[in-house]
C-alpha cells in the first residue's frame, strides 16, 4: 500500500496532544485540532494571529458560495458548483505587550503545548512568550463549540505574568476578511457592524450566493474592563486593557454566537435582529457553565458507545478520535445538513456531501445515534424536488440523487462525474432499506422512503436501456463507483445496486398495499404509478445483466473490462502518485487498474447474497489491481478480508483507518480530515474484526481478533437494545447494557442476548 | 436525411445572384458573399455600415487570440483555445447626403442586388437610394482581394445621382473596433495611428496572443479630393467630399494592404514600417490592374478544373462555387497556413484546422494544384515540433497532432476529443501517402515525410496497447472520427488507420534504405531508429484487433458495439435536432446511433483493400444507423453508393453536397460557410460519379451518370497530365488536354490516355 505514518502526535488514550510547535506541521496540526459541532466547525488555527502558513478556516454547515461556469451548450451539464466558504473569524484575538504583538510565526516562545480533550471537546493552547523587553507570560487559550446549543462557542484566554506585573493590550473581534484558500480572497461583504447592550455584533452576506451569517459575543470577565469599540473593512473588535499580576492568572472568557440565515432574500436587518437576540440569549451564559454541559454530553457518547483496544494504543487513540470527529462533524440536528468529505475541517471538495453518506456514515449512526440516521435520509426527501429536476434534465423520470452536492443540486461541473455515476441513488435506496431493517422505522418508510425509492426506480428504469442483441437490460455510458474505469457499458455495481433497488422497491410496495393500503394509495396517486411500470421494473431487474464469468466465478467489473491491458500496479513508480497529477488524464483509463473495488463493494454491501467462494475468488482477482486511491478501499478489502480469515491481511489494510489522520497517511490531512474515512475505520472494527452483517432480516456476527490485541470491545444499539461485544483472544461477551432482551446470529448459531453475559468461544479459524 | 434547401439566390451558371434585401437572411448573405484569397477574408457584410443584425467578419489567416482557460489538475490537457480572430474593417465607409448617413437599416431603398462573379472575384453590390430630402443615388460598391498579391483588397465606389446635382460626405477608414462575435468585443488594442505619403495606416495588436496587423490604404480618384484626416479610438478615417453630377457617374478606389505579424516580439514600429511599405507600393496599383489579374487568375483555374453539368443547373452552379472557395480559401501560398472548418468565413470552430484537411481537401489540392498539396503537407512538417510535445502531454513518444490548431498546439480543451481521437495523425500519414503515390514527389517524401511518418509511427506504438487476454494490439480509451462513440476499446478506424500507417512507413523505411541509404541514415540517427523497434511495428500492424464478425463480414465499429442498445434514428422528432442542444450530452453516446460511418470511411480511403462483397455488408449494416450530424458524411455514403450500384440513394446522399450552404440546409451558413464540406462536393463527384480511386498503383474509373444529368465533365491533373473525363449518358470520353500520356483503368481495363479522345461505352450497371 506504501503509505507511512509521521509520527507526530502523542499517543494518549482520551486526547490528542501536540507538544512543541512545528510550523512545518502547522496545517495539519490545524485539521487534527479542528472543532464542530454539526452546526460549524473551526480549525485549530491560532486566533491570536498568525502571520506564517496557514489555512485559517471557519465553517457554517450548508452556507456555500457558488462558482457559476460559462453554461455549457450541452444539455445537462451543471455549470454551478458550490462549496462550503470559508466565514467569520469570531476568535479573533490579538495580544500585545509593550508595543509588540503576539505572532507565533516571529515571537519568542516555549513549552508550547495543545491539546484536544475528547472527553470535553475542550482545545488548549499553552506557552510561555518571552517578549524582547524581557518579560515572560503564560498564554494559554482555550476553546470549544457546544453540542447542546449549536450556534455557541466559547473561548477562554488565560495570562500568567511571570516576571512582572501591569497591562496587557487586548483586541477581540469578528473578523470577515479571511481568505477563501482555493480562491485567495475573502468572499464577504460586511453588510453591518455595531455594538449594543454589551454585544458586539457583524453581519456578513456572501458575495455570489447571498447567504448570510451573522457573529455575536461578550465578553466576560471578573477584572472590569474599559472597551474602546473599532471598526475597520470587514472586522470590529474591543479594545481593552488587562491588568496583570506576576505569578497569578487572569482570564477573560468570550461566548459568541455564529447565526446563519440560508434563505437569501430575507432582509438583512431582520437577520441581524434574529443574531443579535440569539447573541444576547447564549452570549449571557458561563463559560464553565457551557463546558459542564458539554463533558455531559461526551461522557454521555463514551458511556454508551466507546470502542476499547486493550493491547494497541494507536488504534484505540485512533478509534476514538474517529468516534469523537464523527459526532462533532454530524449527530443529527438538523436534516437540512449533511456530511462533506472533509466534514467541516477544510475546503477540499468544497464542503460536498457524496454517496459516502449513505454508504459509509449511515451504518456508525445507525448503531449509535438512529435520530441521525434518519435525520440524514431526510436530508435526502428535503432534496427530492432537486434529484427529481436533475433527472430532468439528464431526459429521465423520476430522482437523481447528485454525485457531490450542498443544497441538493448537482455540484460537480466534470460531466463524465455528473452525469455517470449513479451509485448516490441507489446509495440513498440502499441507506432506506437499510435504515428500515434496522431501527423498523416503518412510519419513515410508508411517509417518505418509499416516495424516494419510486422516484429512484423511475430513474433507473429510464436511464437504463435494453440491449436488442443480447436481450438484457442494463446501464450504458456509466462510470461506477471506480472512477479509474470511466465511460463503461453495464458496470457490475451499478446494475447491481439497480437491480436490488428495483426488487426491494417491489417488495415495500407490494408490503404496503397489504399492510398500509391508504399510504399506498397515497403513492400511487401522487407519483402515477401502475402495475404494468411495476412490472417493467421486474422484468428489468430480472433480466438485468451482471457481467459474470461462469466458469471461474469472478464478476466482471463492466463488459470487456477482462480484456483490458493489464498493469502490474506493483510496478508504477511511488513517484507517479498521486496519478491524476503524474499521468495524462486518459492514461488512467485504459487499463486494468482500478481506484477502488467495485465488485467487492457490493459484495461488502449485499453480503448475503454471495457465497463464500464467490466472495473469495473476486477478492483474488480484484485485490491485485486496485490502487486504492479512494481513501474508503482499505476497509472494503479488510471487511472482506476478515471473513475470508485472511487475517493478516485483514489487519494490514485497517492499519492505518483509524489513524488516517493522525498520523498523515496520505499526506494531505493538511486540507482537511478525512470525514467519510472516519466512518469506515468504525465500519471496519465493527464489519471487519466484529463481523457485524447487516443486510439480512437478521444481525450476524462472526468476530475475530487481530494477533496485535489483547481484547477489544464495542456497542451497537439495535431495535433500541444496546449491545456490547467484547472480543478477547480465546471468548466473546455478548451482552446488552440496558437489559432489553435481542436476537442475532454468532458463527452461524442463533442468540437472544440480555443483560446476562454470554461467553462463547472464539473458533480456531478466527483467531487473528 | 431531412433536409431542406432554402431558394434565396438566383440561380446562374457563373454567378451568385441576390436580387432584393431581406435582413433576416443577412447573415447567410454574408457568408455566402465571403471573398478570401489564403491570406486574408473577409464576409460580404456592408461596409457603409449596417445597424442591423450583421456578422461583420473580416479575418486573416492563421491570426488568432488564445482563451486561456483554468489550468487543470489533470495532466494532458489542454488549457490554452486559439481561435481565428475577427480583424480589422478595412473597407470602412460612411456616406453621408444632406445630413443622411446611408444604412440599409434605416434608409429607403430599392433595386438592391448583390453580386458575386466567379470568373473575376468581384462582388458587387447596387441599389437605389431615396434621401428624406428626395434626392435619388445609384450606390454600387465593389470590392475584391488579389488572388496574386496575398496582402491586397480592393474597393470601388460608384454614385451616380438620379435626380439631383450636388456634394455626397464620404469618410474612408479603418477600424479595428468590431467585436468577435462569440466574445461581444473587439479584441484588439490599436498600437498606432496615421497618415504619411498618401498613406492611412492603424496598426492593431490582439490583446492575449500579442500578434498583430497592420492595415493600410490609398484613395485613387479621377476627381481631386479634400482630405480632413481624423482619429477616434480604434477608428482612423479621411473624410472628403465627392462632387455629383446628375445622371453622371463618378467613382472613387481604395487599395488596401493588410498585413500580418504573428512574430508577437516583433517591435510594433517595424511592423508598422513593413505595412507602411507595402501600403505604399501595392497602394499605387489601380484597382482596374489588379482586376486585370484577378480575371486572368481565375480564368486559368476555370479552363484547367472546371467542373461541368449538364442538364442541372443546381449542381452547375454549386460545384462551381465550391471550387471557387476552396480556392479562395487556400492555394498554397504559404505553408504556414492551413484550412479552418469555416476557411475564413466565420467564427465558428475558431478558425481551427481539423483531420477534414488531409482527409477531404488534400484530394482537391492533389489534382488540382498539387503545391497546394504539398504546402498542406508542409504545415504539418512545421508544426512537428508542436506535435512531439503534444504526444509527451498525452505520456507518449514521437508525435500526436491536434485534433483542432490554429498554429501546431491543440487548441481544443475539450479533453475528450483532444485525448481520445487520433485521427489527425493517421490522416498526416495517408495524406503522405497519398500526395507520393499520386505527384512521385519522393524528395519531399525523403526529407520531411519520412520524418513525420516515423514520429507518427513513435505515437502509434505507445499509445497502443497489448491485451494480455486476446494476445491482440489495439487502442484503448479512444473517440474515432465518429464523436457519437466516445470512449471505446479497439475502434476500428482508429486501429484499421494505425496498421495502416505502421504497414506504410515499414514500406518506406525498407524502399529509402534501399533506394536513398544516406537519407535512411540521417532519419536513423535523428531519430535512434532501432531494428528492434521497426519489429515491433511490424508485430503491432500484424496483430492489430480489427473487430470483425467472421459470419456476417460487418466490421464491429468497435468492441462492444454490436450490444449496444438500438435506436431506431428515423424516429426521433425532427425537432430534437441538432442532438447536442436537445438530449442530454450523455445520452448521445449510449446506443448504436453513429454520427459518421467510421467503417465506411476506412473503407473508403483504403477502397482497394475491401471486396466490393465486404463494403455492400458494412454499407447495409452502418448506413441506417447513421444520422449523419458531421457535414461530411453524406459524401462518404454517396461515394460508396455509387460504387455499390445504388445510384438513386448516391444521387440523393449528394443532392445537397454543392448547395450546402447555397441553399443553407443545415441552417447555420450564416456562422460561416462549411468549407471542409465543399471539397467533400468536388470529391462527391469525382470519387463518386466518375468513379475514381487513387489509392492504389493506378488511377482508377469506373464512371457512372445520374438519371437527372445529361452529361458531365471534369477534371485532374495526375502526374503533370491534365486528364479529362467526360461523362455522357451513354459514353464517356477521356482524354489528356495537355497532350501528355498517362496510364489509368476503366472499368477494370487498363487504357493509355493521351490528347486523342477515348470513347468508352458506359455498362448497363453504371447507368444511374
């Protein structure tokens, strides 16, 4: 896999810690001490200011800019992208002592220290400033977002004279002119600034999409302050003096308020009133108050559903770190957000949500946190007017769900994306059947899932097409999940994830008409549906052609796809990655290679419905030519690697999911965390060494241990019984830890688990 | 094919008539109206000014702005359009009576009629014109452009007063503010303005690409003029009074030199000076002189290659104006130059020179001016270097041409055409061929063909791939000429025309080592030819994938095509064409529609290659899948037509290839006429009705005559004899007009033409 690991970090069990300042490092420090809340999210930047390199970043979920192309004089392709803008600046602070001002990058400093507490959500900064007229301060920082009250965030600033006593200048401000990194500028204008009742408030409206978002906080503090009130552009700040006392901190606290208004012509005034109340209502609360309520809610998550690794610290920091970025980027507050790629920690991939939400995410919150789940499914009814206009405009029927989207349009402008990839359609139906298997949410289904998985069906039966010559119905002109294989006929995934649409789709109609007839009658009055386009549907899923090789058994991934040139992947350079820069862009496409497993993941996906030697020989034939460039394909191979009892192997491609980030695998943890990745390293303990399946009527569980560990052990919360698995070298407990009774199946054999521990063995063949 | 003739111009045997203005179709009569002479074009718009709608066009050969668009993360594509750039208004006049400015917008007018004569190049255009005051002027204006002398226009303006006696205000400029017209501004900047020894000149510099023009002009009048010389902005004129004399006409000439630098380092004051120069010299000529030459010019073209019908007065005409531009556009003045999509007619496709040069206008120029030929051929040489560096873009050695340029760099950023069809290439290596085989010019074969045939070769053989599977050589990610397929494995022109060229240069590297051993040499060590490698061209060529089903002999268009869905073209509504602007740009490329017939096309440039069994198959196969949306396809079909015996259906595929634009069928000639298309007409005739083949060891005819014609005739020069073929109902003559003899087959016979006419009955078969 040839990825390395900077060990830069400690390793700690319950914290991230960074001890000494590399500017080197400075962005990545600035990703992994990135803080969200759902709501918003801001990078470990320093607030201070900081005049070396940075990506100082600040987001609002769902509050975008637009990039409008020249329209294409093709029908069809989107020449509006959006992505997620970079805003408001509501730490800003800066510090000056004797006329000189705090620069990380140009003051003199020691003992640096940061440190993220994932049993809080608190980030700290500390050192000792040493200024050139001989004084010596400690500076510490502190900040932190809620998770209760979502547009809140706090932060606390600590100073300790050493050596001196007297003042202290300080400016706390809102500052709008940041830059937007990919298009070096700041994409706000500053509509008002003002200060009033103790408030000080900006409104910012962004320049193309005219979305709003206004910052508002006070200060607090036992020292009475003397403000001077500035503004300049698109900042304004107090000024105000610190008294200080050698050998005793001070601190001041700031409680700000972010408010974002996505509706654009609402008029900014009210805006700016709804801001100001909301800034006056939170803005009043305590610091310490706030952080009690958030150690609440952590140790609430880490009560209920922690993942321990006895035996490997790495991963069990790693693990966690996961977990805990998982619940800060999304927990379900609100089903007019999402999940982008890089969650709300950087600007790659502008902030878009891709089918990794249905397909990654969807599974960790389904276990842990089902309001979100469904939250996020809802996110997906929210956007069905604009899946069902896509569609139109690709001359289909029905619902296209977008290849990377914010506000449930088609983001992406590359065509050959936009308009062959279909896998985010049959993810959203996949992610409602599984949704509704788990948590039997069947009021979910009859209300809106099913209106989604009939337009998804009248999609799919529109863009697909009958081939005259071989008499089967399949998809032409397609990309699949593999973008390494681009413009292919009857791609095995996407006519297998169709074809399973088509039938589950049949199923909970059919379901429905026996058990809900009015919500049925519902549907088909609303979407015009009739038995002859439900059995079309059949005879197209029936028929639907799933290139396979009968005499070896393995699928191919898309018709001619075997005959393809083969690549020895081993032998490319390490110096041709990352490809798309070092090849020419057709070169990738001719050959193969492939960027991630297709057929292994809707294996992965349907694994039921595939036979252990089935599984086998495609994992055989597919491992050897995938690169891997997708940061999601280790953990497919190593989900399916475990329950092939490769091990080895199996631990080999988890190694480095949990620390992905971390530890700076792929060497652009710089721009931003890999959210999505996150998920599929909880996926891979839980799928992969838990050997949880899913996608029956039924939970499995075939769990194994990789050599390295002692024992690990995790929760998933099932029909609302909350189950622990604790996987030590020789047995397994199963139990669950709220009493309520579960069936499941383990090595094959059914349990009805309560709170009663039940120790089985681990069989000979699953020992790591 | 669905296509309708508009009957706007009068049909003459040697002119191009409109008689009465209709604003609507003024952009059609602009580009009908288009004069060019290889340097320079310029469309028939008014050059009194017109506030109307207008494309007013006036362009120079090979000048070009860029359109440098966002640098792409991927590698090999390009960023950088060039397009041919609208320039300077040469013949800018205004005419001003009693305070009136003339303006066919606005000003009463009748008996208008425009002009163009094909046996001088001189468009006139006449009206009478009413003044509000009641006065009534005779207004004719003519002009036309050396074909002798590349830099030179010409302009007269006569007025000849119906009712009145009096002073007409005239001003006569240059103006280098029109704007281009897909860009809505001018893109030049005007670096210098002036007049010296009766001299007016403006010197303009285009503002990306840095080239420039220099544009200059003299008045010539019989009555002393009073010049006031003005500058505004990019607009110098003279304005003078011109005494009328009632019922008398009076005229007055420009001479006018526009000349271009494309050297952008060049200093602006010494191409001023070479223009003033010129200006100078060429601006002392009389416009009856240069007229006097142009005659002569051109009655040498008509009784050398004129092509006769007889009994259609349609065709007559057409075929002749299609002669009349392709001279116009090119006759191989100078290597640097090259043939747009539009000559110099328009802005659409920017000007830019496709694989239609070698594949369709090359025929032309081979037997009708053969330094044309070479000249074309020369270009290609020139920009070798531009092609190396194209191919290291696409991560391949030796040379890739441009699937569009302006000048040797691939100006299309559409990364699908530029990295996926290699047609250009392989038509540089037929046009090679088939400008030896047919001149014997072995000397620019040895210095320069060689050369390119063996980078051509280079590119092939990297690009190419082996399938370990089938064992087989091929190409895989290609577009063929047909775009409706886009991205395809083993296309089977693209792979026919790759073993064709390795086959050829194998030939001509074994024939030069035999035959010239120090040209073989010096091609060796320019370019490390190596033994080895010429093997492995042989063993690319001889196992090159070639698609076919053995059962039937239809060739597979490529390898999947024969499974794809079929679409029945005869029943999409009329009103979802063109395609690109009504189906989603995806759904073009996922059935078996084809927009030109890549088989029949390989199969008729290499004709004797395929039994006439082989071609009826494909012909039956590929035609009712063809929609044709390229505007040189139907040709292709008529010349197969004919060859197969289907006469009626050849008469019809050709029934509207010489009025194409004369009768706008495809609606958009007021974009620039089609004049790649125009040497698909005379190739349709010669190729098709008279039944010629040339790429074998002989000429070939098997001459046939539609049912509708009477006789027809025509011409090709062929290894310095002119040979004549005169087509009759039920004979046909040949015979050589410059005595020389020459062997040919007819009708599969070999016969020695000299200056005594052979009569040849027409078999039953060829009879239309």
């Amino acid at each position: 896999m040839g990825k390395f690991a900077d060990k830069y970090f400690k390793v700690c069990p319950w914290e991230v810690v960074e001890e000494g300042f590399d500017p080197e490092y400075g962005r990545v420090s600035e990703s992994i001490f990135s803080l969200g809340n759902e709501y918003m999210g801001v990078r470990g930047y320093f607030e201070e200011g900081y005049s070396g390199d940075k990506l100082q970043g600040s987001y609002l979920n769902g509050i975008y800019e637009e990039n409008i192309t020249e329209k294409s004089a093709y029908k069809g392709i989107s020449n509006r992208g959006t992505f997620m803008v970079n805003g408001v600046d509501w730490l800003y602070t800066r510090l000056e002592l004797d006329g000189e001002e705090l620069d990380l990058a140009r003051s003199k400093i020691s003992s640096f220290k940061r440190r993220l507490d994932m049993k809080t959500g608190v980030l700290t900064r500390e050192f000792l400033w040493y200024t050139k007229t001989g004084k010596e301060l400690r500076v510490e920082f502190s900040r932190f977002l809620s998770m209760i009250t979502p547009r809140l965030g706090c932060q606390r600033i600590t100073l300790e004279p050493v050596n001196f006593s007297g003042k202290i200048a300080v400016k706390a401000g809102l500052d709008f002119s940041p830059i937007h990194e990919t298009m070096q500028r700041s994409l706000w204008d500053c509509l008002k600034q003002g200060i009033s009742d103790g408030v000080t408030g900006s409104l910012g409206r962004t320049k193309s999409s005219g979305q709003m978002v206004y910052a508002g906080f006070k200060i607090q503090s036992k020292q009475p302050l003397d403000y001077t009130y500035v503004e300049k552009d698109k900042l304004n700040y107090l000024g105000f003096d610190i008294a200080l006392d050698k050998g005793k901190g001070t601190c001041f606290d700031r409680t700000a308020v972010v408010h974002a208004e996505k509706n654009t012509v609402k008029n900014p005034e009210k805006v700016w009133s709804e801001g100001s109340e909301l800034a006056n209502l939170y803005g009043a609360k305590k610091y310490d108050e706030v952080l009690a309520e958030n150690r609440a809610y952590w140790n609430d998550i880490w009560n209920t559903f922690d993942v321990s690794i006895e035996g490997d610290d790495d991963n069990q920091q790693g693990i966690r770190y996961c977990i805990f970025q998982m619940h800060q980027t999304y927990h379900g507050e609100d089903s007019d957000m999402n999940i982008g790629a890089k969650g709300l920690t950087g600007e790659a991939y502008g902030g878009n949500a891709f089918w990794d939400t249905e397909t990654y995410c969807l599974p960790f919150y389904l276990f842990n946190n089902p309001k979100a789940a469904r939250n996020l499914l809802e996110y997906r009814y929210n956007t069905l007017p604009q899946a069902i206009e896509r569609a139109g405009d690709l001359d289909c029927d029905g619902a296209c769900y977008p290849i990377a989207t914010l506000d449930g349009t088609e983001s992406c402008t590359l065509w050959q994306h936009a308009s062959l990839q279909f896998q985010p359609s049959t993810a959203v139906a996949y992610g409602i059947r599984h949704y509704v298997k788990i948590t039997g949410d069947k009021a979910f289904l009859y209300e809106k899932g099913l209106e989604m998985l009939v337009q998804i069906c009248h999609f799919l039966a529109t863009r697909g097409q009958w081939s005259s010559r071989t008499g089967k119905f399949g998809y032409y002109g397609v990309m699949g999940p593999d973008e390494f294989q681009m413009m292919v006929n009857n791609n095995c995934y996407t006519n297998f994830m169709a074809k399973k649409t088509f039938e589950y789709t049949i199923d909970v109609l059919s379901e429905t008409k026996a058990v809900k007839p009015e919500a049925y009658a519902q549907i088909q009055k609303k979407l015009g549906l009739d038995e002859a386009e439900l059995d079309n549907w059949s005879r197209m899923a029936e028929n639907m052609r799933i290139p396979l090789e009968e005499a070896t058994g393995i699928y191919e991934q898309h018709e001619g796809y075997f005959d393809l040139p083969h690549i020895d992947i081993k032998a490319i350079p390490v110096t041709d990655f990352p490809l798309y820069h070092n090849w020419s862009y057709d070169r990738i496409y001719r050959n193969d290679m492939i960027k991630q497993p297709d057929v292994l993941m809707f294996m992965f996906l349907h694994n039921q419905d595939f036979s252990c030697q089935s599984k086998k020989v495609n994992y055989e034939f597919y491992e050897p030519r995938c690169i891997h460039e997708s940061s999601l394909s280790p953990s497919v191979h190593s989900v399916l690697a475990s329950e092939l009892g490769r091990h080895r192997e199996a631990f080999d491609f988890f190694s480095f999911a949990t620390r992905m980030d971390l530890d700076n695998y792929n060497r652009n943890t710089r721009e931003g965390l890999h959210t999505t990745s996150i998920a599929a390293a909880w996926v891979n303990i839980v799928y992969g060494f838990g050997g949880m399946r899913s996608d029956g009527e039924m939970l499995l569980f075939n769990p194994s241990i990789p050599a390295a560990w002692k024992s690990y052990s995790f929760r998933v919360l099932y029909r609302n019984a909350v189950l622990e698995v604790k996987v030590m070298k020789e047995t397994i407990i199963f139990k669950t830890i709220n009493s309520l009774e579960t069936k499941i199946k383990i090595y094959g054999k059914d349990y009805s688990i309560g709170g009663e521990a039940l120790e089985i063995p681990v069989p000979e063949e699953w020992r790591g």
